[in-house]
C-alpha cells in the first residue's frame, strides 16, 4: 500500500464527514414536516446542523418566540425518529427571506391550500389593475386614498354582512353568516 501525501488523506476524511453531515441533514428534511406538523413546517426551514445544533428559519419573530417553548418537545420529537444527537434548536428569522428562493419547502403545499380555501379569500377580485388615472403617490396621504378608491370599488359587489353591513366576502357568510369581525365578537 503506497503512502499519500497527508492533505490527500486529510481531505477524503473531511470529504466523508461532509458527506455524511449531508445525509443526516437531508434526513432531518424528511421527517420535519412529519415531526412539528404540516402549520409550524410551513412557517419553518430548517437551516443547518452543525456540532448537534439545528438551526431553524422561521417566518417571523412570534414564530421563532413560540417554537423556543417548544423546542424540548421537538428535540424529543426528533431523538424518537432519527438516531442523530441533537443538542439544541435555534429558531431566527433572520434567514428566511434568504430560504424564500427555494423551489418547495416542506408544508408548502398544506399552506398553499389553506389560504386558497380561507373564508376571507376573494377568489377572483373585481379589480386586478390599479385605477386608470392612478399614478404612484407622492405621500402617504396620496397613497391611502388610492388604496381606499381600490378597496372601495372591489367591495362594490360584495353582499353586505347582516349585522353590521359591511362589505363581507362571501365565504364568511356561508361560513359565519357574518362577517368575520363579528363573528370574532362572539366569540
């Protein structure tokens, strides 16, 4: 057996540690979705593992709050199912617009479906274009009125709520038979 130059040697190790840190991480990808569920896999991307820590992008700072409390739940979640040793989670937000570019995420699609068939949704909006004689707005005086005049002309042919008659899409009303301001207050 010959002897090789000892950066020859040292590089296929770190090649192989590499490649193995990569099936471990690809592995977490997996069983992510199935371990914090379809909701939080939506608003999460895992990140990085790296010496037993995981690092996790969330969607928005609450998100990152919350799931701290959660984060020995899911460290149990996740010894059940993959046999890695991991130490701790680290929830940021910082690095999520950076995840947005990615062709799927897990709970993507779950997310997707929930918004398509939220009560709230106006599937096909009256209004797609901005108003002919709208130009960008010089202040934010200029720019609420616009926006008021869009939200005005697509609520034009909106049934109205019963209690409190504002416009109300109509899956609130076969929803709530309110609109969901109201239906809040009853709750």
């Amino acid at each position: 057996m010959p002897l090789q130059p000892l950066n020859q040697v040292l590089g296929a190790v770190q090649n192989s540690h590499i490649r193995q840190e990569q099936r471990r991480f690809q592995q977490l990808l997996e069983v992510w979705e199935d371990v914090v569920g379809p909701v939080v896999a939506a608003q999460t991307r895992p990140l990085t593992l790296q010496r037993g820590v995981l690092k996790v992008a969330t969607s928005s700072a609450a998100w990152s709050q919350n799931l701290v409390f959660e984060r020995q739940r899911i460290l149990d979640k996740l010894h059940q199912v993959l046999p890695l040793k991991i130490t701790d989670i680290r929830f940021s937000p910082a690095q999520w617009r950076n995840t947005q570019s990615t062709a799927s995420f897990p709970g993507e699609h779950y997310q997707a479906e929930l918004w398509r068939s939220h009560p709230s949704r106006l599937s096909n909006p009256e209004v797609k274009q901005p108003l002919p004689d709208q130009q960008t707005p010089a202040n934010a005086v200029a720019a609420f009125q616009s926006w008021a005049l869009v939200m005005q002309s697509r609520s034009r042919t909106l049934p109205l709520c019963p209690e409190c008659h504002c416009p109300t899409p109509v899956g609130e009303l076969e929803r709530w038979h309110v609109c969901s301001l109201c239906a809040a207050k009853r709750w």
